[in-house]
C-alpha cells in the first residue's frame, strides 16, 4: 500500500492532538505503520524554531520572519521526515500544515496570500496532503477549552479574538475552495462523534489505497 499523507487542522482547542492519538491506535490495532508529526517542530531543528515561534515573550517577531520560520520548520520536516515515510508506505498523521499558514498568517495576521504561498511552495517543494480534516470549532469555545488546561498561553494563543475569528474564516474558505482534500468536522460534536466521522472517511481511503 502506498503512504497516505493526512493533515488536521483547525483553530486552538479544536481536539487536534486528542484525534490523531485516537487514530493512531486504530492503525496500530490494524498493524498499519503510521507516523505522527507536528508543526511546527517535528525534527531537531524544527522543534528549535517551535520554540521560538510560540514563545510568548518574542512579541517582536516580524510578521514576514514568523512565515519564514513556520516555513522552514516546515521545510526540514518534509525532507527529513514525511518525503522518506511517504516513499515507505508509511501513513502520516500532521498535526496542522500548509493551510495553518494560510490560514494564521494569511487570513488572521492579514500578510499577502501570493507570499504566504509562495514560501511554502519552495518549503514543501508542492507536497500537499491526501486528506485534510478540518476540526471546526467557535472561536469562544476553542478559548474556554484553553482556559480550562490551567496552562500558560503560547504566543499564538494570546492573539486577540477578531485574529482567531479570521483564522477560522481562512480555514473554512479553505475547505470550501478544495472539497475533494477537506473534511470538514464539526469538533463541538464530541470526541467519539469526530472520532466516528474521521474514520468513516479515513477506512474508505485505506480500502481504496488496498
């Protein structure tokens, strides 16, 4: 079977990272080689930038230099990681890609698309995923899950909420410009329900990819 490249996305406290463990025991039951990422992050040097990036006391950060170093965490972890499992067979499960991007820097920080995207062209060299699940969730309810981790904001969480409303707005254009790529899921649904949903699509894939 093929490698299968699968991305989730969607604004914070969506459930991203609760999903994709999810999913990974399902293919590990099913004897099925996975690999999970993040971004950014996800090699040594990517997880350099991660840090930097969500670094809530870096509110300096440029707005073109944060889209190059969410590029370039993005770039190390094709080449190092995705690019060498795809070619194995391998299933990736990212947690956020390409469309983050869009979407935060784009959409919620206002920077020009035509740049946003031709960064990540030259980072991904045009890798785009198999499936995107898009987790959709109320800006007001993503903040209270946050809240509700009793943790300290990270750089992009502190965002005011008209930026978060935006971010939401770009994923969901997004969506609606590649219905063939997106899945769009309603996270307010419950765990088990998103988990239902996801794998109703996702088995059809793996079926297919058979």
């Amino acid at each position: 079977m093929k490698g299968l490249f699968i991305t989730f996305e969607g604004p914070e406290g969506a459930g991203k990272t609760t999903q994709i463990a999810r999913v990974k025991e399902y293919l590990a039951d099913q004897n099925i080689s996975c690999t999970v990422v993040r971004e950014p992050g996800g090699t040594a040097v990517g997880d350099l930038i991660r840090n930097i990036l969500l670094d809530p006391q870096l509110a300096e950060i440029n707005q073109r230099t944060e889209i190059l170093l969410y590029a370039a965490s993005r770039a190390q972890l094709v080449e190092q990681v995705i690019r060498p499992a795809l070619e194995n067979g391998e299933i990736i499960l990212c947690d956020r890609y390409v469309d983050s991007s869009i979407a935060y820097q784009s959409y919620g920080a206002m920077w020009s698309l035509d740049e946003v995207l031709k960064v990540n062209q030259v980072a991904t060299g045009g890798l785009l995923p198999s499936r995107t699940y898009l987790l959709d969730l109320p800006v007001e309810l993503g903040q209270k899950r946050i809240k509700s981790r009793g943790s300290k904001k990270d750089r992009m969480e502190q965002k005011e909420k008209m930026f978060h409303d935006r971010v939401r707005e770009g994923y969901l254009a997004l969506a609606q410009s590649e219905p063939d790529r997106f899945r769009v899921i309603r996270a307010d649904a419950g765990i088990d329900e998103v988990f239902r949903q996801i794998m109703a699509d996702l088995e059809s894939m793996l079926k297919a990819k058979r």
